[in-house]
C-alpha cells in the first residue's frame, strides 16, 4: 500500500470504502489544507487498516461461507466467528499493534461497499470500542482479536442480509476490511470520551428557520457519537448561523429534548464477559456525571428557574441543557469555523455535498482543543425538479403534507404499510419494529416497495422517542413517514447513519408535524383497498390505483397523492 503518514496498512489487498474516505482527508490536508486557515488543530487520528485478504482468508479458513444465506441469528454467527482460527501473519501484526498502543482503540468496519454513493452502508456494520488498558498485553491481544473478528461477522448479521437483499445482491459478495483507529478523547476516572463528538453535512435535507439547504447542517454531542449515529438526543444548528434561535417552543421543551446521558468508554474492570456486544466496554453516563469531570462547563447552559431563562455555563444552580452555547455562542473552542473550513475542503475534494464525522478533544491544563476528523463521505445531490402545487397541498387526494421532507422526486407506490393508531403505545415500540420487520420480508419476497408510515423517530435507537427499526427491518421501504403529534412529539433526528442511508438509497421521508402540517389523513388510503398482511400494530394494504410521493429537495416541502 502506499504510504500515508499516520497510518499503517496489514496487508496488501483493497482497504474499503471507510478507509479510502480517511486516507482522502489526509491527502486533502496534506495538499491543499496548507492553503486553508484553520482555527484549531485538524487531523485525522493515528490508524491501521487490515486489508480485505484476511477476511477472505479468515471465512475460508474456518468454512464459515454458509453464514451469509441469512438462517442464522447474529448470536450465533457472531460465536462462530469468535471461535475460528486467525491467519498468523495478522495475529503477528495485531500482536505489534497492541505491543506499541495503549490508548483506546475504535475497531471500525471497511467493507468495500460502505460509504459508496450508490450502495451507501453506513451503520450497517459493528464497531467496537476498546479501552486497551490492561496492565497484560496477552490480555489486550485477546480484547483486539475478539473485536475485530465481530467487525468481520457482522459482514453477515441480517442488517446486511437484509440490505444486500434490497439491492439485489448477497452479503456473500461483500468484502471486509477492518480499521484500528485511535479513539479522540481524556480519560476521566473510569471513563474515556471526547468533548465532542459531531457529523456535519454541507447540504442540509432538513433545512429549518431561516436556513437554507446549501448552508449544511451540524449535528452535536457530549462525549461518544453513538448519541448521534444511533439516532439519539443531540443538538443541531445551522453552521451559517451558530447562534439562530433552535426548533424548540420553550425552555421545557428544551430541557425534554436535549442530551441527560452520554457514552464513554468504561475504563474499569469489566465484569461481564460478552465479546459479541457492541457496547461491551461502553458505558452511559449521567450529566452530573460530565460535571464532576469538569467538562460540561464547556457545552451546557443553565436554567434558571425564578427568571425563566438559561445563562451559559455551569457556574449556576439549576438544571443543565446540552446547547453548545459556550461553544457556538461566546466561542471558547472555534469548532464551527473549524467544521466550515473542513466542509469546503472536503466537498471540494468530492466534488459535491459531503458528510464528516468528527470529535473534539477538550481543552488540558496545557494543551488547546483540536479536532480529529473520522470520516468522511460523499451525500446525493438533488437533480430533477419538482413542483408542487397549492391543489397538491390542499386537494381531496391528499394524504399528507410535510414542510421538512428530505429527498427529492416523484415515486409511485402501490403498497402503504403503516402503524395502526388505535393500538400504537410508546412501550410498544421494539414489539412494532420487529412486526414491520416481518411484514418488510414479506414484501421482499414479492419484490414490492411500499410507503411506511408511523409515529416519532424512525430508525432511533431509544424506543420512547420513535420506532428503533434499522435498516434490515425496512429494507424495500421507497418513501417514509413520521408523524409528530399528541402520540409521540419528537424533534427531527439528522445525525444518523440511518439518514445517510436514506438519502444515498433516494427515500423520501416526510416528517408531519400534526398541529402545523395538519394529520395523516388514513382514511384516503384504506377506501378501497385490500389489507394483505396485519399483524398486532401493523398493517399492510395495496392499493389498486396506488399513491404518489412528490418531494421538492429545493423548498423541503413533500406531499403524498392517492
């Protein structure tokens, strides 16, 4: 492999769709971010990358092909994995990797597909977190082979099944490669976590307020991205206008859907042996928590009961908000012009919108901010036009309205699957996704799209604040709906890799804010259709004349037809 300063490469094979995006970064640093002024420190954190041959190496070794038809659950496939025999050319290099590393390590998948603009899968795969601290290194070796061996099975878990299938393919054609990447952040006690971890997009699908699409989009959290990434609680601003009033009606709201908890790496003894979690040496934490680290100081406001109004910092008492003001607003870190300039440099090296990932180690006792890039990849642009008329809005075909719908175009569908409102429950969330699953199979099988159609966030990882489906479970889905209203009141979540799925794949997804863009009119839909399948909560209709999905990506206004 060539090489690229900071990293180191196992093998001589392709190294993935990941890997490619970071070494692109360096060399767009290297090049051309001489001529670029950046506010703070930007890298791209030490990593190493183990080439494709000793996944192909490792599935032949261990006969472990027949994993990838889709019969087996992840727990089994993944035990599987955990018990083949690894090639001992890499077992030599990991043994030297672990010999020479002793920070937090982030054990990242690279599949040759992942992050490609048509066949984007962002989220699909594992990783693992490591805190790489054992005072043994045999001990630390085994910590390193178990993780990168769940990187390797999750090539075949029925997320990837599932999505291959989508695309008319095999998770047996996919190949992986694996990244080694040390983790940005301070060890506090027990836990390892940066400041910051964030996604930010040039072209913003989602625009709000006074925003426009072309201004981008940046996504926030305190400590680990999986807040982010999995969907979660996170903040989300205009990176043209940091300090615009946010989506919120009051500083209640606020305080409902803004961060308590964040991820950190547990730095302690693990007492629960489970090397097929993700989230084995992970740990949620409590704000209070962030406090004690004196670290919230740098992200939280807080609110003052008796005045009614937040003043930025922590040096008050009263209940803490996750804003980022101190940041955005008084700007003690310059992360948002540090986020722009790393936004242009990296959509002009791909020609077009992009997303990064990113995290932000604290301020030391001598040592500024910085920031360390983790990704990078390409987003689809908008190019046909779409009109949509006032008759469309307000007409007797219409069966929905959204002013915030992302994508762009007209889909016609003949299959509505959506949550039935009379049964719909909050703690019933996980039981709906795994329904939709099913029925998501069913039509599968048949080779049919369909419009789905529920309540909060899709996708998110905390089944109170929407319905946790990924995207195994809805993999034929071509248009989408969540609805906001007395059922679930959420706001938009668009720091997901469920997102960068679903504008990569051209789904349309329409959020419907009931009290502003009026209700899902059900009732359109179901006259003269047939219900195919239902089950508890869901239910499946076709209908003969079928919908149209027409989604303006210029205005963010969608609208769905009968």
């Amino acid at each position: 492999m060539e090489n690229v300063p900071g990293t180191e490469f196992f093998g001589d094979s392709r190294i993935g769709g990941k890997a490619s995006g970071l070494v692109s970064i360096i060399d767009g640093l290297r090049n051309r971010g001489s001529n670029i002024s950046f506010p703070m420190d930007v890298s791209v954190p030490e990593f190493s990358v183990i080439t494709t041959e000793f996944f192909l190496d490792f599935v032949q070794r261990n006969d472990l092909m027949s994993y990838a038809d889709g019969n087996d659950p992840d727990d089994r496939i993944a035990m599987a994995f955990m018990k083949g025999e690894m090639s001992p050319i890499l077992t030599g290099e990991l043994w030297k990797f672990v010999r020479k590393t002793h920070e937090p390590v982030a054990v990242r998948s690279s599949s040759l597909l992942e992050d490609d603009l048509k066949s984007p899968l962002a989220g699909i795969y594992q990783t693992k977190m490591i805190p790489n601290n054992q005072p043994s290194d045999e001990i630390r070796f085994r910590k390193l082979i178990e993780a990168v061996k769940l990187v390797w099975a999750s090539t075949y878990f029925s997320d990837s099944w599932e999505f291959h299938r989508g695309m008319g393919g095999s998770a047996s054609e996919e190949t992986m490669a694996v990244i080694l990447q040390k983790v940005v952040g301070r060890r506090y006690g027990n836990r390892f976590y940066p400041l910051i971890s964030g996604v930010a997009r040039s072209f913003n699908y989602y625009a709000f307020g006074k925003a426009k699409p072309s201004d981008g989009v940046v996504n926030l959290a305190l400590g680990l991205g999986k807040s982010i990434v999995d969907g979660g609680l996170c903040w989300s601003y205009s990176p043209a206008n940091p300090k615009a009033p946010p989506p919120f009606g009051s500083v209640g709201d606020m305080l409902k859907g803004t961060q308590s908890t964040f991820w950190a790496i547990n730095m302690e003894r693990i007492t629960v042996y489970d090397p097929v979690k993700e989230t084995e040496y992970m740990i949620s934490s409590r704000l209070e928590d962030a406090d004690y680290d004196d670290t919230l100081k740098f992200v939280a406001s807080t609110y003052l009961p008796e005045s009614d109004r937040l003043v930025h910092g922590t040096g008050r008492k009263g209940p803490k908000v996750v804003n980022f003001a101190p940041i955005l607003d008084d700007r003690i870190i310059p992360l948002n012009d540090a986020v722009r300039a790393v936004l242009d440099l990296c959509s002009e090296e791909a020609n077009g919108p992009v997303e990064i990932e990113f995290a932000v180690m604290g301020p030391g006792q001598s040592e500024d901010a910085s920031l360390g890039l983790l990704q990078v990849r390409a987003i689809a642009a908008f190019s046909e036009e779409v009109d949509i008329s006032e008759a469309d809005l307000q007409g007797e075909r219409t069966v929905a309205r959204s002013r915030h719908a992302l994508g762009n175009g007209i889909t016609e569908i003949q299959h509505v699957v959506y949550v039935k409102p009379e049964s719909f429950s909050t703690s019933k969330t996980r039981q709906i996704a795994t329904e939709i699953a099913g029925i998501n199979r069913k039509l599968s099988e048949e080779n049919h799209g369909y419009l789905l159609i529920g309540y909060g966030r899709w996708g998110s990882s905390d089944p109170w604040l929407g319905i946790p489906v990924t995207w195994g479970h809805i993999s034929c889905a071509k248009a989408m709906i969540e609805i906001s209203g007395p059922r679930m009141r959420v706001e938009l979540s668009q720091g997901s890799h469920f997102f960068h799925n679903l504008s990569s794949f051209g789904v349309g997804y329409l959020s419907v804010n009931e009290p502003l863009d009026g209700p899902v009119n059900l009732d359109i839909i179901s006259a003269g259709s047939t219900i195919v399948h239902e089950t508890e909560h869901v239910r499946c209709l076709k209908i003969p004349d079928g919908i149209i999905v027409k989604i303006d990506g210029r205005k963010g206004l969608g609208v769905i037809l009968r």
